[in-house]
C-alpha cells in the first residue's frame, strides 16, 4: 500500500476507534443507555420556593438596575444527597465535555484530510473517464497504470462516506453534551446546590455594596405609591401612629395618639408586633391638650400643637418633659386653616431627609399653604416658602426630601396632585393615585427610615410603600 494509504488506513483506524468509544463509553458515562434526560420543552421547571428574598435595589435615572441582594431560603444546602449528586454528575459531564473538544479538534484535522483526498479521488475518477473514452489515443501501458490505481482507491469512497458519517455523529454528541451541561447547570441554580456558607457570604457582601450604593444616592423624586398594608384597627376614625425616623435600625418603638382633640395620652409599644397584639410599654400624659392628628415623632422627642393656639411643643419620652415651645407667627389654628376634613388640622408637623418641618397657612398668604423649616431644638423658624395652594383645598400632605406633595382630598379617589420644591421654590400638578381603601384619611405622614407613609385611615392605622426616583451622586457633586 503507498504511503497516501497508509495514512488514511491510520485515520481510518483511529475513526473505527471512535465510533467504538462513542457507541459505548460515552452513553454509559452520562447515563444515556439507561436514564433519558427530558429535553428543554419538558423538562419541569422548579419554582423559587417563597423564603427567597430581595432585600433591596437601586435604579439608575434610565430605571436600570445598578444593584440587587437576593438571599436563599436557609434550609437549602450542598450537603444533602441529590445537591452532592448533582454536583458529581454536573462535574463528570464537565470532564467528558472537555474530552469531546480534544477529540474533536483531531477529528477536524483528520476530516479535513480526508475530504482533500476525497476531492483529489474524484478528479481522478473523472480525468479516468475522459482517459477510458480517449484510450485508443494513448499507451496501453499508460492506461493500464492508471486503471490499477483507480481499481485501488475505489473500495474507499464508501470508507469516506462512513468517515464523514461518524464525523458528524460527534458533533452531534458534542452539542448534546453542551445542552446536558446547561440543564444541569440550571437545575443546580434552581435547587441551590452551592454551600449555603458561600451563599450567605455572597449576599452579606452585596448588602455591603448595596448599602455603600444607598449612600450614594440623592433624595428622591416620587413616583408612585402602593398599598396599603392594613396593620391594625382601632381607636376613632381620627388619629395618629409613628415611628421615629432618626431612632436606630433596633430601635422600633411604635407611638399612638387617638383622636384629634381633648386627649393628653401617648400610648408606646416596643414594636410593630406589640402594637398590633396591643402589648404597651408604656403611657405618656402630656401636660397640655393637642390639636388635630398632624404630630410627628423626631430624634426621641414628640412634636405637636398645643390645643386652641399655634404653639409647637417639643416634648422628651426620655424626661418626660416639655424641652421647648414656640408660637408660629400668623399661622391659623382651631379650624381657621384645616385640611378639607377639618379637625383642627392647621398645622402639619412633619420630618423628612432634611429635617423638621410645619405646613400651616396664613392670612398673609391668603390662606394659601405656607412651608417653614424648624430648628428641632428650639423650634425657631430657619426659613419659608409661601405656595399658592389653598390649605382648606388640601385633603393631605407631606414632605419627601424638601419637597411638600399635596392630596386632592381625604376621600375615596385621592390622589397625589401638588407638589412644592423647597429647592428650588418651583410647583408643579401631578397626578400620583393611591388607593384609599377605606375611605377617609385623616393622617399622612412620611417615614424617611422605612421609606414608607404612615396613614390613619377611618380607624385603620396603614402602611403605603412609596417609588422614589434617584440619581446617584458623583464625586464632582459637592
């Protein structure tokens, strides 16, 4: 045999030798003669079972997501029998899939050997019918010599046929090998074969870089508010329940004053659990009477109107006493200036990113509402913005980030319809709906902390979760 031949006899050889190995080992390696993997349009998808959490995200100003903590259920761990299964077979399947590239790569250097031969084969073939049709015009030696040759190289066309047969039955088994891979890899992700120990490390450092991203953000802009959540009912269909926004993160005390006049009791809970089971603390009596239901708790001190007057009082739950009091000059009060519900609800003390502040209306400005912020230690009046919104036309309102948001009314179909930027002393009407569900507010105040408003709505006391709008800080922002 010439030397063409032998080589392709060794090429042969060693294809003989692959289809042996491929029929075989490699079904038995990833268990295809005796287990069938569904394909992709069968295979059953595993839900994500509830304890699954996010615990927070931050958006770009194009809504784009820039970070996000989502942490397992705590009872699912590498170390149970089908999560180590799974990992052994993933990782087999791994290894065969890097020995089927190797053979691969030597399989398509041989082929392509093979198919130059074969190419050079059939010019043969072809030149050999011209040569058979023109015979009478050449040697009879030569004719001979090349009808020896083809009659040699004949038996191996149908060789090459196989050839390329078996050269396209392991690219076959190599896609198949990848989309194996893939499904295990996806199962392996739905059950959380990885250490919970690596997964609980995973999460604790994105919380350290969502948090770090949270610092960068500016305050925001809202967009939409969702809820309520109805926590309990009790008391009248007017009143107030807080939660200090500067109090620390174990810090969860719960404050409750029913009704919006003839009342001096504060009742406290030591958290959201205990206010809803009714379990006090304790009970504060104030020494003076409050009006209307608009008080905010701020830096453990609680912020009110005294009764009949427009004098803010700064009350201590550490002391129990009243740490300062200070007249708002013009400010109306006892049903002069209300919110459309009345209520003695002249004055709105509130707190925010920034800081304390009291929404009340003037004679000076023609009713209108008048936003003042206040030193929270001595109560003076650090600056005003007059607006050109009615008080009396106001259902609600409160403040997010200097910025006062202003509801159309009290009853059923309120909506975020006003909005005032202390920044920069510009309004705007906008059209922000949240679902009264039953019917008359008489409460609304913002939780800058839990980035949710506090409501009192007909003797249900609520949560509302609020979108904000962000923009990340850069270093040139001073």
């Amino acid at each position: 045999m010439s030397p063409p031949l032998l080589k392709l006899g060794a090429v042969l050889s060693t294809m003989a030798m692959i289809s042996n190995w491929m029929s075989q080992t490699l079904p038995s390696l990833v268990g295809l003669n005796t287990t069938r993997i569904t394909t992709a349009d069968t295979l059953t998808q595993i839900s994500p079972k509830e304890g699954w959490q996010v615990y927070s995200s931050a958006q770009d100003p194009d809504g784009r997501c820039i970070c996000t903590v989502v942490a397992p259920e705590q009872n699912l761990c590498s170390r149970d029998a089908k999560s180590r299964q799974l990992r052994q077979l993933l990782e087999k399947v791994q290894n065969m899939s890097q020995s089927i590239e190797v053979l691969n790569l030597r399989t398509q250097r041989d082929f392509q050997y093979v198919l130059k031969m074969e190419t050079q084969m059939k010019g043969l073939k072809a030149k050999f019918r011209q040569i058979e049709d023109d015979r009478k015009t050449l040697m009879t030696k030569h004719f001979q010599e090349l009808k020896e040759k083809m009659d040699e190289l004949l038996p191996l066309i149908p060789v090459l046929e196989q050839y390329k047969t078996d050269a396209k039955l392991i690219t076959q088994f190599k896609e198949e090998i990848r989309n194996l891979s893939t499904v295990l890899t996806g199962i392996q992700e739905e059950i959380g074969a990885y250490d919970y120990e690596e997964l609980h490390q995973r999460v604790v450092n994105l919380e350290t870089r969502l948090r770090d991203c949270m610092k960068k953000l500016t305050c925001g802009k809202l967009m939409k508010i969702t809820g309520p959540i109805t926590v309990k009912i009790s008391g009248t269909r007017f009143g107030a329940w807080m939660t200090d926004p500067l109090a620390s993160e174990k810090n969860n005390r719960v404050w409750y004053m029913d009704s919006y006049t003839n009342n001096k009791i504060v009742r406290e809970y030591k958290s959201i659990a205990d206010f809803v089971s009714g379990a006090e603390s304790r009970t504060y009596n104030l020494p003076f009477k409050w009006a209307g239901t608009n008080h905010v708790v701020y830096n453990g001190s609680l912020y009110f109107n005294k009764y009949q007057s427009n004098i803010i009082i700064k009350y201590s739950f550490d002391t129990g006493r009243v740490l300062a009091q200070r007249s708002l000059e013009y400010a109306g009060f006892h049903n002069v200036y209300p919110y459309t519900w009345g209520g003695f609800s002249d004055i709105d003390l509130m707190a925010d990113e920034i800081g304390l502040w009291a929404v009340y209306a003037t004679n000076q400005n023609a009713g209108n509402i008048v936003i003042s912020q206040l030193n929270q230690d001595t109560l003076e009046v650090l600056k005003s913005w007059s607006t050109g919104y009615p008080k009396r036309s106001a259902g609600e309102s409160f403040m997010i980030c200097g910025t006062l948001y202003v509801t159309n009314s009290h009853l059923t179909g309120a909506k975020v319809y006003y909005s005032y930027s202390t920044k920069t002393s510009t309004y705007e009407y906008t059209d922000i709906p949240f679902h009264n569900q039953y019917f008359h507010i008489s409460m609304l105040d913002y939780n800058a902390r839990d980035r949710a408003l506090y409501a009192w709505n007909n003797g249900h006391q609520v949560l509302f979760n609020v979108t904000l709008f962000h923009i990340i800080k850069t270093e040139d922002d001073s």
